[in-house]
C-alpha cells in the first residue's frame, strides 16, 4: 500500500494518521461523515425552474438532504447541452433556500469559482477536473466545502494527491466521491471501485460518498450499487433523479424517478442500520 508521506517520518494531512477519527464536514445542519448518511440527489443538470423545484421537493420528501445539479456540464460532444450557467446557478440557489436544503454544484473553470461560491453551499470538482492541478490550488484557498470526484482514470493514490492539493491550502473541508472508472467493460458506463472506498477510507479521514448513476450509466444498477456502497462503508451517495427522464437534457439513462428514488431509500435503511448508519 501507498505510504501517504511528505517525506521520511512527516505524514502527508490527508492521511488517517494526521487527523484522530473521521472528518465530518457540516453545511447548513447537514453533516457528512457523520452517523447519518449524506444522501445527495437531483437531476444531472439544471434544465429550469419546474423540474427543478418538483425534484427538489419529491427527493425531500424522501429523505434526501443535500440537492445536486450542474449548472456548467462537462459534457463529451460541444453540441450537447453545456448547462444554463449562471441562470442556472440562481435557479439551483433560490430552490435548496426554499426547501431549506443545502446544494452542490460543479465548478468546471478557475474562472466561475466566484460566481458559484455565491451560489452553492458545496462545490463539486468533476471526473474531468480532478487533475486539474491550478484548480485544485485555487479551491485550497476558499471558505467552502469541496466534493472532490476521482478522476475516471485515476489510481487511488492520485486521487489523495490531488485531494491533498486543496487540504494543503488550507481548506479541510473536503469529501470524496467515488464516480466509477474506466475499464473494458461496454454495458456499463464506468465500472464502479468499491475497495477503492474501503482502502480510502482506511488511509484517510475524510469522508467518502458514492455516486452510482455516473458509476453504472444504468438506471436499474443504481439501487444495487447504492445498497452496495453503504454496506462496503461509504458516507453517503451521490444519485441523479428526473421526474422525466426520458425527456432529460442530460444523462437520462442513468436518471431514477422520483418514485425510483423513493424506492433506493427504502431499500438502503435496512443496509445503513447493519453497518451502524441511518439512511434518514
Ligand atoms: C456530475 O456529477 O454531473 C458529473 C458530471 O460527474 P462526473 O464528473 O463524475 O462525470
Ligand atoms: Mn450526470
């Protein structure tokens, strides 16, 4: 195993040793690494008002407390749908005020960390970006909290490299996400690394989420695999819901319903309480 050292006897902030017990980062009276899991949920992006405030409100309902939607997207084709940007950033802002939840978003540029930090409680460093190193640097450097994604073809060692980037900052406010990564399999999207979570969170203190949806592309892997991330010991997950998915600007294929979704809970309380957590 990889030794976390800056050097010879000086262990890098990143690693279990550094910090006694597990980070908990606290937004809004939400906590992640706590007892209860993070549940973070909401469609891909933001498409507009309405999908966004009848998401909001049914995966609240259903026992999610943080709201997820990108509003720059990283998407592969420069002719798909790139995100609304800042109108999409207000959207997303004035929704998890009205249902008093907290709201993660990307920031996919240097440029727009001003503009989302106006708007989000925690800010999301995509797959594509976990690389980017004068990015990293830079969220070192803010009051907020970071959800770092593992880049699709990061080691789990360049991964905390690049999480020790923004603890060596100064910013300790950090969690991880394992996103899946690429493999040679074509029926899933990516292929999700849950002893990745289970070795990170036996070298690390910061606390890890799983995102199923990214992590399988495939809308009936996402309750499995979430049943699966929670007993293997992850924090919490990261899941893409749309009221219409078939009609969704942006990874459909992947997205639950919000009955979907209500379904994930129920079948994830049984799982939380075996490993010691609960799901709400
Ligand atoms: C996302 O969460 O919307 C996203 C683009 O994820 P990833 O960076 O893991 O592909
Ligand atoms: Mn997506």
């Amino acid at each position: 195993m990889a030794r976390l050292q800056i050097k010879e006897g000086m262990d890098m902030l990143v690693s279990r040793s550094t910090n006694n017990g597990n980070t908990q980062v606290r937004v809004r009276g939400c906590v992640i690494g706590g007892e209860q899991l993070a549940i973070v949920a909401g469609p891909c992006a933001v498409e507009n008002e309405e999908i966004m405030k009848e998401t909001a409100f049914k995966v609240r309902g259903s026992g999610a407390n943080i709201l997820r939607a990108g509003a720059y997207k990283p998407r592969t084709s420069p002719y798909s749908f790139q995100g609304l940007g800042e109108a999409g950033l207000k959207i997303l802002a004035r929704i998890g005020e009205e249902m008093n939840m907290p709201v993660i978003t990307e920031v996919m540029d240097a440029e727009d960390i001003a503009v989302v930090t106006d708007y989000a409680d925690i800010l999301q460093v995509g797959a594509r970006n976990m690389h980017n190193f004068s990015l990293l640097k830079k969220l070192g450097k803010i009051n907020k909290p970071i959800v770092l994604k593992r880049g699709m073809s990061a080691t789990i060692e360049e991964w905390l490299l690049a999480a020790e980037y923004i603890l060596a900052g100064g910013n300790s406010q950090l969690i991880l996400c394992e996103r899946g990564i690429r493999s040679s399999e074509p029926w899933t999207r990516n292929t999700l690394d849950l002893a990745a979570v289970a070795m990170v969170k036996e070298m690390s203190h910061l606390p890890v989420l799983v995102d199923p949806s990214h992590a399988t592309g495939v809308r009936s892997l996402v309750t499995p695999m979430a049943r699966a991330a929670i007993a293997g010991g992850a924090d919490g997950i990261m899941v893409e819901v749309h009221p219409h998915p078939e009609k969704a600007l942006s990874d459909g294929d992947q997205s639950l319903t919000p009955r979907g979704f209500s379904q994930l809970m129920k079948e994830i309380e049984p799982v939380a309480r075996a490993v010691g957590r609960r799901a709400r």
